[in-house]
C-alpha cells in the first residue's frame, strides 16, 4: 500500500500541468508504483458523475468474477489559484497486448454484468452523482442537461419527434415510462474502447463516467452501434423497446441537426426561457453515426437522396442515389460491398425551425384580419403553414389542441387517414390579453376533389368511430369546453356538460317543455350507450382530400365523444353519413323522433340554450 505524501500530490499536481488543460489524464509513478490520474474542476460535474459511479461499481465487481474495476486509492484537491482541481488517483492496469481472441466475449459478458447491477435505491435516471448522461443518441453523444427522470426524458423525446418534417409519418411517440432502468455504458462506438483485458484475464470497466442507468430502448440504442460486440445483448436480455429504435434514430437527427441539443427545454423536459432559440436549418447535412448494416429495417431517408463518399471526396462532388433507385438497407449493404473503403452514410432533410421573428410575422399577418380569433395561411421560408389562432384561455384552442394531439397520434397506424400535425405553438401578449397561436402545415387539396371522395369520406368517418375516447374522459371533445353539435342551438352547447347523465337531464327538461299534443315523444336514457366518436360539424366541409388520396379531418374542435343517439343524429344532417350509424349497430334509432323536437325547442327560445340548468342538467341559479 502506498501512502500519499504531500509532495506526492505537489508531483502529480506538477505532472498533469504538462498537459496544458484544466481536465484530463496522465500516468505518474510513486515510489516505482505506477498510477493512472484523472484530474478536473473541483465542482465539474463530470468528476462528482464519475467518482460516485467508479465506487458504487467497484463495491458491487468485488463479488463478481473476471470483472475488475479501477479503485480509487487517493483523491486531493488542489488550489490553483483561479480555481479548485480534484485528482482522483487510481492503480495503473497494464492490458494484454495483442489483446487475447477472446476479448470480444469477455467484453460481452461485463456488458451483461452492468445489465445486472441495480441503481442504488432512490436514483431515477442517468449516470449516479448528478450530470448530463452520455449516449450517443444526443447531439455530440451527451445531453445538454441532466433530466430528472424518465418522465421527463420522455417529454423531450416527444418535442424532438415534434420537430420531423410534416410528412414523414412513420414514426409514434416514444413511451419510455414503465421500461425497467438497466446499466449500461453508454459510450461504446467502436473507436473509443471501454474495454480493456488484464494480464489475468478480467475484464476491466473504464470510462466510467459514461456509465448511466437507461431505459430499455436507450440501452438498445446504445448497443446497436457496437459493431458485434454488443449488438446482440438486448435480444439475449429479453430488452423491450425494440419498436422504439426506428423512431428514437429520426429524433436523434434532428438533435444533430440543432444548435440547441436540449430544445429549449429544462430538465424537466418543459420550455426553459433561459435558452436561446434554434438556428434555421431548411437544409442540412446529416452524418448519421451508423454503421450501413446497422441501419434499422425500413429506414426511410427523406425525398433528397442519400450520399456515400471518403471524406476527402466532400469537395470534388458526391455521387447521387435517389431514393426512388434505393431501397434500405439491402440495396445499402450491396452498395458498400461493392466499395473499396467503408463507406459513411449522409442524407439530406428539410425542416423549418421557427425564429422569433418568423413568431413575429405570424403575429403581423393573423392581426390584419382584426379579430381576435381565426385561420391564416402563412409562408415561412419555402414552407406554406396553417395558422389557428385564439385566446389563450378560450376552451376553443384547449378543445382543438388535445383533440389534435391525441387523434394524430391514433392516425399514425391508419391507412388513407390524415390528420395535421401540430410543428410550432407559442403564445404572445397582445397588451390586454394572450394569444395562442397553433402552426401546421398547409395541406393543399385535390381540386375538383376525385370521384371516391364520398367513399372516403365514409370510410374517415368510419374509422373516426373506433377511435376510443382516453381513459377517465366522460363527454364531448377532449381538453374540455362545450361540444358542438347539430342538436344545439346554433350547433354549439351553451355549457360543458359533466357525463352522459347531466346530458341526460338537460334533455328531458327540454322534452317537458314541448307542447302538450305533441304525443310521439318519450322518455329515453342515453346512459348505457357506448361513447362514439364523431364529427360533430358535418354541415361546413370537415374532410378533404389531399394530393396523394388521403382523407385529411379537419375541424378538430368540433370532434366530440357522444351516445350513439347523438351520433346518429349528427350524421342524419349528412347524406355522405347517413347511413354509417345502421352500418356500425349504433343504437338510439328509436330516439330520433324525440330528440328533433327537442332541438326545435332549444332554436326557437329567445333566451339561451341552457334551459336554465348548468353542466349537471340541474337548475342554476344563477341564469334567469
């Protein structure tokens, strides 16, 4: 055992001083033992990550066999004037050189033993001690934050998938909550070794502080660009997460694509106002750091063409494969066979990333219309978009959003369906009052629209009723506000009722109010019929079809959940969908006679369409 005197320290401190840098590395030797040293900023982050991680691992490899880990034999902190370095020293390991041909089992066996090391209790996410995890699925292979938990990471992944281009529809939200954590490193490619082979045989662990606790699909991400060394281990392991990869591989893209890797987002994965906004990119260059054979089955790489070449054949022009002639990966991976040197994979994309000025202009252009809420097209760049703007606070836009969200992420498995993508929302302040402004892109429409437009229409409307309403949600559009309605007055509820039962009330108080020999109404229970999905606004155009024969839903504020009676009675107002409720078995046929009525009853009133009650069919005192 070696002791630390104080002119060892002043030694070592005098050794690393060579290397010009405030962080970094040397070997120093100490009375003929041999040392490896890490030195760093005493409040660096990636030192406290890598102290904390080198000795929780090394406490767990004592009982593991073939496995070694580094141990800290002595730490120090010295002033140096501007600031406090921290040196971690550690015995230096000598490792078999031509390494044994064994190594790449070994080094798959200490990958399976991370697998197994649990997180000590209470750590959520990340690498122990705090810090930004390093995977290669972030911009320059580290996150700009340490996010708090996989809600949050989570949250992040989903604002990055946000960001894709308006057309690429072959990807899904990303859900990692619920995945177990496991132990990985995360930094594996295969020009940085993590893994090394002692003169006994173990396998020793380095770059310890690149090792975090993951998500099943982050590890997967992770091992995927390992060559064959790990590739495998998420497989054998029983990972899940697989599906996620393909989508995980379009965000990452985007991240290399910013200069802001973290979003604008806080650790949290909420809008951090602390950071600057992202640069345009309308057309970057992307290098993807996948080997060919590693591309995921299906990969699509965008309109533009895909690009091999050398590095020094950037400047003397690139040959061109259009998409059309590729497919991936196998026309890829007979492409690189074909190749004298192993070829990197480069596409191009587009995307528009919104400034404060392009936020500006749309601001400029909705105000010509002098109203405080409406639609606006709008060019930003080459890229024409949809405008929606309204109120802050009106349950309007709350109503439009959540049905938007919710039912484009439904559509993203459905043939012939599409629904537009929200890829920009801000908020400004208009001095009295906030603003929402929601930016989608402009979808141009066949004109004149084909002969099977009402086919489609039908078919939309079809799939619009299997869409489950969210788990807890009760009544109407989602997001809250009043359903719009033909059975209304001025097709729109005067107040959100709470359930099918509230709806239920409101409705026989208006059959009590029918004149008296009106006798072919009754009394009828809408509780017990299931909640349908409809289109509740089919008078105004609510479908149209775009260019390559999709049936886009538009009116996103007036799509409800409601009884089978209120279904049947909205699509009666339609002869494209009059005929889906019997084509479905939707119940309240019998209804129908009572509930027009009913509605002539609610149009004819000089007052308003509440009858007096409020959203739980009751009286309210305070209408009169």
């Amino acid at each position: 055992m070696t002791l630390f005197l104080e002119e060892d320290e002043l030694a070592i401190v005098s050794e690393c001083r060579k290397s010009r840098l405030y962080r970094g590395t040397a070997t120093y030797e100490v009375r003929q033992e041999k040392y490896f040293i890490r030195f760093d900023h005493s409040k660096s982050l990636d030192l406290k990550s890598f102290v904390a991680t080198q000795r929780y691992l090394h406490s767990v490899a004592r009982n593991a066999d073939h496995i070694r880990i580094p141990e800290i034999v002595h730490e120090f902190t010295h002033d140096e004037g501007n600031r406090q370095t921290t040196y971690i020293v550690m015995p230096f390991i000598p490792f078999l050189d031509p390494p044994p041909a064994d190594k790449d089992a070994k080094i798959q066996e200490a990958a399976r033993w991370l697998a197994t090391v649990a997180a000590p209790k209470g750590h959520k996410l990340g690498p122990l001690g705090g810090g930004p995890m390093i995977h290669r699925f972030f911009k320059d292979g580290e996150a700009d934050v340490a996010y708090a938990d996989v809600e949050s990471l989570e949250r992040f992944m989903e604002n990055g998938r946000q960001r894709l281009p308006a057309h690429e529809r072959k990807t899904h939200f990303v859900r990692l909550t619920g995945e177990p954590l496991v132990c990985i490193q995360g930094n594996v490619n295969m020009n940085d070794e993590r893994f090394g082979i002692d003169t006994d045989g173990n396998v020793v662990v380095m770059g310890l502080r690149s090792v975090a606790w993951v998500p099943h699909s982050l590890a997967r991400y992770a091992y995927m660009s390992s060559k064959d060394k790990l590739n495998g281990i998420a497989d054998e392991l029983g990972w899940i997460g697989a599906d996620n990869q393909l989508t995980m591989a379009y965000i990452s893209w985007i991240l290399k694509m910013t200069s802001d890797g973290a979003l604008g987002l806080d650790e949290y994965g909420r809008p951090n106002p602390a950071q600057c906004r992202e640069r345009l990119a309308s057309f970057a260059l992307v290098e993807c750091f996948l080997e060919i054979r590693f591309v995921p089955q299906g990969l699509d790489v965008g309109d533009l063409g895909i690009w091999f070449m050398k590095p020094s054949n950037f400047r003397q022009g690139l040959p061109t494969y259009p998409r059309s002639t590729l497919s991936l990966p196998q026309d890829i991976a007979l492409l690189a066979s074909t190749e004298s040197y192993f070829p990197k994979l480069y596409l191009f994309t587009r995307m528009t990333l919104f400034l404060e000025e392009d936020e500006l202009a749309i601001v400029s252009e909705c105000r010509k219309t002098r109203r405080s809420r409406g639609t606006v097209t709008y060019n930003v760049g080459q890229e024409k978009y949809f405008i929606r703007f309204d109120l802050s606070n009106s349950l309007y836009i709350k109503a439009f959003v959540a049905n938007q969200q919710y039912l484009q992420s439904v559509a993203r498995n459905a043939d012939g369906i599409r629904i537009a993508e929200i890829v920009h929302e801000f908020t400004h302040d208009e001095g009295n009052r906030q603003t929402t402004y929601i930016v989608m892109p402009f979808i141009p429409f066949l004109d004149p629209p084909p002969a099977d437009k009402d086919a489609k229409i039908q078919e939309a409307a079809r799939w619009l009723a299997t869409v489950v309403a969210p788990k807890g949600h009760k009544l109407g559009p989602l997001g809250g506000g009043p359903m719009i309605h033909p059975f209304f007055k001025f097709d729109e509820a005067e107040v959100a009722y709470a359930d099918v039962e509230s709806l239920e009330r409101f409705m026989d108080e208006g059959r009590r109010r029918m004149p008296t020999h009106k006798t072919k109404t009754h009394s009828f229970r809408l509780t017990g019929e299931p909640l349908v999905c409809i289109q509740g606004n089919i008078i105004d155009e609510r479908f149209g079809i775009d260019p390559d024969g999709n049936v886009v839903v538009m009116g996103l504020r007036s799509i409800t959940w409601v009884p089978h009676s209120f279904g049947r009675f909205a699509y009666s107002c339609s002869k494209e969908l009059d005929g889906i409720p019997d084509e479905l078995g939707w119940m309240g046929a019998d209804n129908q006679s009572t509930m027009l009525p009913i509605s002539h009853i609610l149009n004819m009133m000089s007052g308003g369409g509440t009858l007096g009650l409020d959203e739980y069919g009751r009286p309210d005192p305070a209408q009169y």
